[in-house]
C-alpha cells in the first residue's frame, strides 16, 4: 500500500500494532476506504468495468487507499 498519510509530530504517539508473524511492533496506519454503489447491468461486462474503472478514479481522485465493490460487479449479478 502506498502511504499518503503524513504523521503528524504535534498528534503525539502513534498507536502500536503487531506486525504479521514477525514478532515486530509497528506503528498502526491510517487507511482511507472509499465504497462505490454502481448500476450495474447483468451480463454487460464491459460496461460494468467501465463503471468499476470510473469508480476507481473517483476513489483515487478522493485519496482513498481501498475501494469496496459490489459482489460479482464486473458480472452485475446482484447475489441472492
């Protein structure tokens, strides 16, 4: 992941957290989600990933380090 928080010095101590099976303890991280609610067409592939697309630039335009989907978007089945 591409950090593009700064810390801030004068925010005081940053929260600890483990890292992943390394015994180490690293600064926590801040992370900005973004979720995109799309209108999604079954079976029009290509014009659903134009839409996911669009939405990733939006998500990016908004400094977001996650986008959520949809589950199944690029299909457009809405699950039952």
């Amino acid at each position: 992941m591409a950090g593009r928080v700064v810390p801030d010095a004068a925010a005081g101590p940053r929260p600890m957290c483990p890292g992943p099976g390394s015994g180490r303890i690293l600064p926590a991280m801040p992370i900005r989600v973004a979720g995109a609610q799309l209108n999604l067409v079954v079976g029009d592939l290509r014009g659903n990933e134009e839409r996911i697309a669009e939405a990733m630039d939006w998500a990016e335009e908004g400094a977001a380090d996650v986008l959520l989907l949809p589950e199944l978007a690029v299909t457009g089945y809405p699950p039952e």
